[in-house]
C-alpha cells in the first residue's frame, strides 16, 4: 500500500477537480441532507425562541448570529463536497501537526474565559479550535489506521494510533475543556472500532481507560495530585448525588431537570418558559440549550429533534456500511459515533442521566466553531457517499 | 484489482478521476458489518435511554416539574402589617408608626464570588458589623429565602445608595417598614416598652412568628403584642434568578394591621405625674436632701384600679429602642456600670422599686390591731419622745420617736394625723406579746392588704417585695447561709414587730402596693387589681369611634374583710393628717380646695453608696375624701421628709386632676 501510494502524488493532486454538478446532486444522501437542514432549520428556530430574552435591547441578536454561522457552515459543507477524503488521508501528517499546533497556540496566547482557554479571537467571533480540531485529529488518525490497515492487528499500530490520538486529546484537556477531551477520546475509540482494531486490544484499551478514570477521579486525588479541576470534581460527584449541595454543583442539573420537566407534552411557550427566561437555567443557549428547547416545545419538539437526530445517526451509520475504503470508512464511522456522542453526553446531562461537562449540542447550541465543524463533519460525510461504491445506486 | 472493480456500475469515475486509492480492494467484510451493526445497537440504546428519560421527565413527573418551576420564580414574601397604636383613655396617641426603609438580605441571591467583599462593602456602608452578617448567613443556612433584616430604618442617602447600585448589591433588598415613633417623647417610657426583633425563645413560643419579626420586648408592648403585632399578609413576588422583581406584588393576604391598644393612663396626667417627681426631686434637694435622685408615683382610680399615672425616674426616651439603634444610647440598659452611674433608668420604680414603707405604713398596723381587737380606736395612748422596754435579758431597749418633743395621749386619729411612732410601738408590742397560736396577725393583714405579693399589674416586671414573719426569719437565716449569726438573726425579737409597726427594718414594698393599700382604704376595703390596659380597638366606620374588640376585664375586688367602722377611724385620720393643725402634710393639703387624705412617711434606708441610713420620702392619699377617685402614691428616692418632697409632688398631680393651678404650699419637715 505504501508502494501504491509512493507512486500516485501527480493523480492524487488531481483529486479535486471540476465536478459534474448534476452527478453530485443526484448522489448525494437526501435523506441525510434534509436531516441536516431540518436540524439547522430547527436550531435556528429553536434559538429564537430561546435566547428571546437575553439581550435586552435585541431580542434576534443570537438567532442573527447563529444563522451566518449556519450560513458560514454551509459554505464549508458544499465546499467538503468537492474534496476527495483520499486527500485528507494524504495530507495527514501536516492535518496532525497543524492540528497541534493550533492547540498550543490556543493554550499559548488565547484568553482565558470563563476559567479556560479555549478559544482565539478572530473579531467577529471566537474561534474555539478545538471543535474543528475533531475533524482534523479524525482524519489524522483515521489516515493513519488507514495506511496500516493490513497491520491492524498488531498491537505496535494500536498502540501508535492511541499515542497519535493522546496527544491532542491532552492538550484539550489542559485547557481545560474535559468534554471536548472526552469527545476525541470517544472519536478515537470509534475509529479504532471501525478500522477493525481486535477486540482483545479495544479490551484492553476499555480497561485501561477505566484505569485512567479511576486514577483522575479517585487514586491521584488521594495521592495529592489534582489533575482535575476542583469544579470539574464537584459536577462529577454532583452526578452521583444529586441532592447535595442545592446552591452548588447541584444547582444546574436540577434546574435543567425541573425546566425539562415543566416543559411537559407541548412545552410552555417562549414567554412561559421562565426557567429559560428569568436565568435560572444556566447556559441555556449552549451547554444546557436542550433543557430550554424541552422547556418551550415540550416533548414533542425535544422529541422530534431527537428523532431528525436519529435519522441523522441512521443515515451516517449507512453512510461507513457504503464507504468506498477504510479511511472512509473509519473517518464517517468516527463523525458518527462523535455526534452520538457528543448528543447523548449533552441531552443527558440535561435530563441527569450524564455528568455535566460542557458539550455542545450540534446544530442547536449557539456557538460559531461547533456550528461551521458539523456542518463541515456533515459535508465530508456526504463526500465519502459522493464516492461510494454504489452498491446501492 | 482495481480495473476489475472499475466497472460502469461505479458513476463516481465521471464524477472523480480515478485513484489507485480509491480503487484500493475494500469491501464490506462480515466483521466491518457486525461492527457496524454494533454501532448501530449503540445508537438505537442511546436514544432509547434519551427518550425514555425525556418520557419520564416530561409526560410521567411533567407536573411536578411544573409546579417547582413554578415554585422557583413565586417568592412568597410576608408584607409587615403596620403594629398597632398605644393611645391613653381619652384616644391621644402615646406610641405611632412611622414609615422607614430598611435594608433585607436574601442569602440565596448572595454571589457565589465575591460574597466576602459584597458584604464587607455593605458592613462598612450600613455600620454593621460584618461579623455579625456572617453570623447571620450561617444562622440561615437551612433557610435561604428568609430574609435577614441587616438594618431597620436607614437613612434617605443611604436608600438613594443602594438603590442606584442594584446590580452591585445582588441579594441586598430596601423593604418599606413601620417604625414606632413616640409623639410624647418620654412620657410613660417605662410602661410602654419597646419592640424588637423576636428572640429565639419567643420564635420557640409562637410559631407564627419569623424570623425577623418584630415583637414587643418589654412593656405594655411585649404583654399586648398579640394585640398589637397583627397579622402578616402573604404575598407573591415573580423573580428572576438573581431575585430581580419581575412581576409587582401579588397579594395572597391581606395584612391585618394590629389593633390599637387603650390604656387607663390619662396623658394629661400622665405628664403631670412625670413633672411633679421631678419637681419633687428638686424640692427634696432644696431641702438638703442631697442625694434625692430618682422616685416613683403612681396615680390611681381607687374604686376600678384604673392606673392614671404611673411614674418613674429616672427615666428615658423609648425611640433609643427605635430603628438604626446606637449602642451607646443602649448602654443604660445593657450595661450594669452605666446603668449605675445613670441611677437605672430602665428601672420602672412604681412596681419593681423595692422600699421600707415608713410612717405610710402605720394605716395597715392600725388596722390589723383594730381588727385583732388589740387596740381601740378612742383608747389614748401618751406619745412620748421615746419609748423603752425591758427585754428578757434585762437590758433596757429604746426606739425613739421621730419628734423628740412631744409627750400627749392621743387616739388613733391624733396618732395617725401626727404620725407619732411611740403609739404605734406599744401596739406592736401589743401584737408581739399576743399568745403564738395567735400567729402574726399584723403580717397576715398586710397580706390581706395585698403586701408581700405582686398586685398582679399588667406592667412587667414586678417585684413582690417582703413581708417579714417569725417564720421568714426562721428560714432566712439559717447555719449555713449565716454562719456566725444565725443563732441570733433567726430569732423574731420584739425589736422586729416595733419597726415593723412603723414600717421599718425587712419590710420592703413597692409604690404600687403601696397605691393599691391606700385604694383599699379609700373605697372601703376592696383590694382592686391595678392595671394600664384598657381596651383593644380596630378602627370603626369612617368619622366613627373606634370599635371595641376586647375590652379588658381585670379580676374583680376582693373585699378584704376590714371592718368599715374600723376603716372609717383610719380615713378620719388620714383627714386630719392633711388638715390638723399638726397633721404631717397639712402644710400641703390644708389649703387644697379639695379635701384630700394621706400619711407622709420617712423611711429609713441603707444606702451602701452615701455609707449612712436616708430617708425615703413617701407620701399615699387620696380625694376627694367623700368619694375618693384618685389615689396618689409618691416616693422621693432620698428626698427626705415626706411632707418636703412627696406630699408636694402628689399634690401636683392632685392640681392636675381637679385642674386647680397653684396654691400657698407650707413645707415643715415632719415625718
């Protein structure tokens, strides 16, 4: 395979070329795109109603934003059409160094907010590149199993990928942003799943983890070591006891359970909705923007997001089950399971069946860089069915 | 490989060249697909759990989330209703309300940064201290949506302040609240009392009572509270999550302002009373009475025991009690070395004042010896400058009299009217040669009397005073209290019923037994129950008299069993006491209009300060003596002979009364 690869640099920069508008139309994964367009649709609607009493004067400043994110988004979504996966595999090694690199420049010289760094400023927005990191640290390690895809079972390639991964997962963590860490962790684990690493291997990886955790959470501390933060202890132990601490850690979840639970079957209207509206859910237009959303449209909008999110998840899972070679495979396999992922960490850290970290919700949370990165994760989703082998017309 | 796979099926080669990669053998292999499908499990299960958590939350508990979040935003906030008035009995208000501003605390709004600093800033502005705030947060710690009063009545700036910096202060709220005022500044201080912030024993002993609340503390408004407090009204407040209003006041209950409280007191002489002790302070210092300083009087309706007046110096301004308070204006009363220094003030003398009675006793022992038929009233005795009785060791024991001229026989009413102390000595030891089955019947009348016992006056506190008996004396002064004396001291010895005759040595009374005595002689041996409190009112109709709610039923006379006739002697003498040529306070009240009847006295009392015996100035009577409607107690602390300080000081209030200005006033010092 290196061989192949040594001896294909002048096809592969052809790799972008002038398309047949008409052929990518008609292969594109309509069911997948009007997913995503119902969820921007949905989000920006939802956001609306939302964030309607946030800033005093301007009641569409958010939605306002949100939409030129959505539309920034979208650019790079038709954009990632265009581009053949085979050349993110080929340019994974500087992806990965310059994926690098940024983070350290984040950890380097952006400003600390709210206790982190995670974000540069660019004027108009904030770019946090951490979120597009994901893609990028995806195709990096999907590049890399790729290539030693005959090599998968050795344990020297796992071992290699999991070195590849750790290390921008660290330097997210130290920003600290332990949800966006544990969103690479579960992106890495999903491309070692899907690119077929042996099942003894993920055994021992899942234990290891586990290990880690306990180490974090338990072995360290009691050591002298706090390698988490203190807040980041406390919203942990708040998951397991909720009734501690109403004032403290426990605050948020509960008045994220109570606002989803007063929502009910039909939700209690933008105006109604005063969980949302007289701030006593926290964050509510990013980290707990799914407790508003189930405050003001009740279940059946909370209901039906989750549902245009299945059919979503459906459609990509579909997508790995038709990719064209393994790094496409593993990159849509990755995109899958980080956006189930992230969903299931942040909807249930709403509803307390989740530890509180700050995840955002794709397409819904207000946020310029997760809106452009899914948006772009959806496009290469579509270009690896651009190119599938059409199995299935 | 690749060529074989580059069929026509593949559409993508018009779409995208061909690249070895893309052409790169890849299939669907079962183990990819079974991973695939566990990926998929994966989602399904996610999404199940999401959706039956959703389920549970919103469709199976939806209402209950409701009604917490609901619950969130509804402050119940209880609305201060305003504390009822205190008027005397002709309606002038002696305590009002007067609006503030005061400054609450919610320490659920505190911020969870910068709480430290919020609140040193709000110490510093409001002149609290910050250690007590402190306290006060961790006090409520279980109970985070009662607010702390962190003061009452603040200044106009300080409102305009914090009002301007809301933001600044999250948590810190301005709540308008009632403040008692007094229109008549210290007039009846020491009956009216003062409100505070409930303690944790009265929190303990009414439950409807919050934190915070204002109770009565002492006074008529810590015994009428329940009267005057009212009733809270609830109401709901919408706020945000910074405790931010956004909604107005949503009232659930109206509040019940409290009811206004009538007392017996007349203001008018009320403030007369208040004149005439200090008017009777300074006549007693012009008289040499240097250390004359304090005093009690108390004006009273003999026939219902109504309280007119009642009396005490020193005295002070209740509105100390009031609001932004000052520790330094409290210190009288919180601190026993100023409290000295200032005499007491907080003291109220006519019922907690505790002193040997004097000559105004000697009506009690006339009684008690006329009723054990000890003594006659016509029976003359020769009253000697002083009188001598041989013991039963031999040693020859002498009480003088307090006139050192005088050698007449007099009757009972002569005694009385000239106070002579020789009289009064033989008929104790009349008393004390009786046979002991006898008992002490000169005690057990003064108990009758009412002496010994607290009157039962709905003014707190109250001291009972002290009845000596042979057996008080058994019990007092026992081996282990009196190691050295008690052999001596437990005996009742004659000396004990002499003094006792004239009101000297243990007995200890109070002003307001001793108004209640006097009471019983003026309506004919009926021991009344003082009292100040007259009714509870709520306003009536508009332009109407205010309505009655509860009028105040004292317990009824208790006739003590006197007889008439004997009492009768008794009034005579006090009549000739005032109007004899001799009589003690003749000098006083021969000139009076009116005809009034009393009995000086001048008891003798160790002062540890002075190091010497000094005279207490008493000073009981009533008028007019056909139908008496008012008797008058004074006492001068100090002030010396009763006739040069006490009996002025009641006949000021007597003027009062029966509004007579002036008249010619003769001071000779008798007893």
């Amino acid at each position: 395979m290196a061989m192949v690869e040594a001896s294909s640099p002048a096809q592969g920069a052809r790799a972008v070329e002038r398309p047949d508008v008409l052929e990518l139309v008609r292969r594109l994964d309509w069911l997948l795109f009007g997913a995503v367009l119902g969820l921007v649709g949905f989000g920006l609607w939802a956001i609306a109603g939302i964030t309607r009493h946030d800033v005093a004067d301007d009641p569409d400043h958010f939605v306002v934003r949100q939409a030129i994110f959505a539309a920034a988004g979208a650019v790079g979504f038709a954009a990632a059409l265009f581009v053949d996966p085979a050349l993110y595999r080929r340019f994974r090694k500087p992806i990965y160094v310059g994926t690098i690199g940024l983070m350290v420049l984040v950890i380097a010289t952006a400003g600390v907010t709210r206790g982190s760094r995670r974000w540069i400023d660019v004027g108009f927005f904030q770019l946090q590149p951490s979120e597009f990191g994901k893609l990028l640290f995806l195709f990096a390690i999907g590049g890399f199993l790729a290539d030693r895809s005959r090599r998968i079972g050795e344990w020297g390639t796992v071992w290699r990928a999991v070195a590849l991964g750790l290390a921008p997962t660290g330097l997210v963590f130290v920003q600290p942003d332990l949800g966006t860490a544990l969103v690479y962790g579960a992106v890495l684990a999903a491309v070692l799943f899907v690119s077929g690493v042996r099942w003894l291997h993920l055994a021992v990886l899942g234990a290891l983890a586990v290990l880690a955790a306990a180490a974090l959470l338990w072995a360290l501390p009691a050591a002298g070591v706090e390698v988490l933060k203190p807040y980041q202890t406390a919203r942990i132990a708040a998951f397991t006891d909720r009734e501690g601490d109403p004032a403290g850690a426990t605050y948020n979840v509960n008045q994220s359970i109570t606002a989803v639970g007063a929502g009910g079957l039909r939700g209690r209207g933008v105006d109604g909705s005063t969980q949302t509206r007289f701030d006593y859910l926290p964050e509510h237009a990013t980290d707990f923007v799914f407790a508003s959303l189930a405050e003001q449209r009740g279940f059946v909008g909370a209901g039906g997001l989750l549902l245009l999110y299945l059919l979503l998840l459906w459609r990509g899972i579909r997508i790995v089950s038709l990719a064209r070679d393994p790094f496409s495979a593993a990159v849509a396999g990755g995109i899958v399971f980080w956006f189930l992922f992230q969903i299931f960490v942040n909807v249930g850290m709403t509803m307390g069946i989740a530890p509180i970290t700050g995840i955002p919700l794709p397409f819904i949370s207000v946020g310029g860089s997760s809106m452009v990165t899914s948006l772009l994760a959806m496009g290469v989703l579509q270009a690896i069915h651009l190119r599938a082998a059409g199995r299935r017309g | 490989m690749a060529r074989r796979r580059g069929s026509a099926r593949l559409p993508s080669r018009r779409f995208l060249p061909n690249d070895p990669r893309v052409a790169e053998p890849y299939r669907l292999t079962p183990q990819l697909a079974f991973r695939i499908a566990i990926l998929g499990a994966v989602v399904l299960a996610a999404f199940a759990v999401l959706f039956l958590r959703l389920w549970a939350l919103q469709i199976l508990s939806g209402p209950q989330y409701l009604n917490a979040a609901q619950n969130n935003q509804l402050r119940v906030v209880r609305l201060q209703p305003p504390r009822g008035p205190i008027v005397d009995r002709n309606g002038v208000p002696l305590v009002e309300n007067a609006a503030g501003h005061s400054v609450q605390l919610w320490p659920a709004d505190l911020p969870k940064e910068g709480r430290y600093q919020l609140l040193k800033r709000l110490s510093t502005l409001l002149n609290v201290e910050l250690k007590w705030l402190v306290e006060e947060i961790e006090a409520r710690n279980g109970d985070p949506l009662t607010p702390i009063v962190v003061k009452r009545s603040i200044h106009r700036d300080q409102v305009n302040f914090l009002s301007e910096r809301k933001s600044e202060f999250p948590g810190v709220t301005i709540a308008r609240t009632y403040l008692r005022a007094y229109p008549r500044k210290s007039l009846a201080a020491h009956l009216l009392g003062h409100v505070g912030e409930a303690t944790d024993v009265q929190l303990e002993a009414n439950p409807s009572l919050r934190l915070g609340d204002e109770v009565g503390q002492a006074g008529i408004e810590a015994r009428y509270d329940d009267f005057l407090r009212g009733t809270p009204g609830i109401a709901q407040l919408r706020v945000d999550s910074l405790g931010r209003p956004r909604s107005s006041l949503l009232l659930t209950q109206q509040p019940q302002p409290g009811q206004q409280v009538r007392l017996t007191i007349d203001a008018r002489l009320q403030q007369a009373a208040q004149q005439a002790l200090r008017f009777g302070i300074e006549t007693a210092i012009e008289n040499e009475a240097w250390y004359a300083n304090g005093g009690a009087l108390v004006a009273m309706d003999p026939r219902t025991g109504e309280i007119l007046a009642m009396a005490s110096e020193p005295s002070f301004q209740p509105s100390v009690f009031v609001g932004r308070t000052d520790p330094e204006k409290l210190l009288p009363f919180t601190d026993d070395e100023v409290a000295a220094a200032r005499n007491f003030p907080a003291l109220n003398r006519a019922t907690q004042g505790l002193y040997p009675p004097g000559s105004v006793w000697k009506p009690v022992a006339a009684l008690a010896g006329m009723e054990e038929k000890v003594l006659t009233p016509y029976e003359l005795i020769q009253c000697t400058a002083k009188y001598v009785f041989k013991g039963e060791d031999g040693v020859d024991y002498e009480f003088g009299n307090w006139d050192r001229t005088v050698n007449e026989a007099m009757d009972l009413k002569i005694a009385l009217a000239k106070s002579c102390d020789t009289y009064f000595y033989e008929l104790a030891m009349r008393f004390h040669d009786l046979p002991p089955e006898r008992g002490s019947p000169h005690q057990a009348w003064a108990k009758k009397f009412g002496f010994g016992a607290k009157t039962g006056i709905d003014v707190s506190p109250e001291e009972a005073g002290l009845l000596p008996t042979p057996q008080w004396r058994r019990e007092t002064f026992t081996k282990a209290r009196y190691p050295k004396t008690w052999e001596l001291e437990r005996l009742w010895k004659p000396g004990d019923s002499i003094q006792l005759a004239i009101g000297q040595k243990d007995l200890l009374v109070t002003p307001i037994q001793m108004a209640r005595f006097y009471s019983l002689i003026a309506n004919g041996g009926k021991l009344v129950t003082p009292h100040v409190f007259r009714s509870a009112e709520v306003p009536g109709p508009a332009g109407t008299q205010p309505q009655v709610v509860h009028a105040n039923v004292p317990p009824p006379a208790v006739d003590s069993g006197v007889d008439p006739a004997h009492l009768e002697h008794v009034r005579q003498g006090l009549l000739q006491a005032t109007h004899y040529p001799h009589g003690t306070s003749a000098g006083v009240f021969d000139s009076f209009p009116i005809a009034i009847a009393g009995k000086t006295g001048t008891a003798e009392k160790w002062s540890t300060k002075v190091g010497d015996h000094l005279d207490q100035s008493w000073w009981c009577g009533f008028g007019p003596y056909d139908s008496p409607e008012l008797v008058v107690c004074a006492l001068i602390e100090n002030g010396g002979h009763g006739s040069v300080a006490a009996a002025p000081a009641a006949r000021k209030v007597f003027e009062t009364y029966f509004g007579i200005e002036g008249g010619q006033v003769d001071l000779t010092e008798t007893d």
